[in-house]
C-alpha cells in the first residue's frame, strides 16, 4: 500500500538492491515545502534486507522534510557532480535529479532509477 502525503507528486524512483526492487523513493511539493517519503515494497519486506540502519524492513513510510543522508551521500560530489549537472542539465543543488539521472552507476549494492508508472 503506497502512503501519499499532503501536496503534488514531482518525482518518483526505484530503489533496487543488487538488482531487485526495493521500494519507492518520491518527492512531494506542496507550495515552497517539500516532503520526501521512502516506502518499502510488499514483496520485498517478505525476504529482502534493510536498504540501510536506519531503514528497517517495515510497511509503513519513511518521511522526511529534505533528502535523508543515507540517499545525500550517494550522489557524486565536487568535479564529478559539476561535470554530471553540465551534461544533463541539472542544477548543481538537485540532488534528487542526479540521483535520477545517474543513479545506475552508484557505487554498492543501491540502484536509483526513475519510476515509470
């Protein structure tokens, strides 16, 4: 079962682990705020393993105000995040965009693609 906050869709990825299909990472705007939510999916709390410490394996959201850490440090950092913002056209600040542009080529077992309904 998928938990919508208050306010509009923006974006929404996948969230695999060595392939398999985690769970749904979305972004919700609502006037200037923002809302983040992870959200496990039902097949995979049958047998998968927690993405993260601070993600245990639970059908209920994960909601933050901004980009938790644990997704934060998985994008590129200095020249390569500048390079990667040029080529796709991202501003330098959108972490979440760069995580869906690039989030095939992360290092470890998290994949970020974006969801296509």
């Amino acid at each position: 079962m998928k938990i919508v906050p208050e306010g509009s869709l923006k974006r929404e990825a996948k969230i695999l682990v060595n392939g398999r299909f985690a769970g749904i990472l979305s972004e919700f705007k609502k006037g200037k705020n923002q809302r983040v939510v992870f959200q496990y999916d039902e097949r995979y709390l049958k047998d998968g393993s927690p993405i993260g410490y601070r993600f245990p394996l639970t059908t209920g959201p994960f909601e933050w105000d901004e980009l938790p850490p644990f997704f934060e440090n998985l994008a590129s950092e200095g020249w390569l995040r500048k390079v990667q913002c040029e080529r796709a056209g991202i501003d330098i600040e959108d972490t979440f965009g760069i995580l869906l542009a690039n989030g095939t080529e992360l290092i470890g077992a998290i994949s970020i693609v974006p969801y296509e309904s």
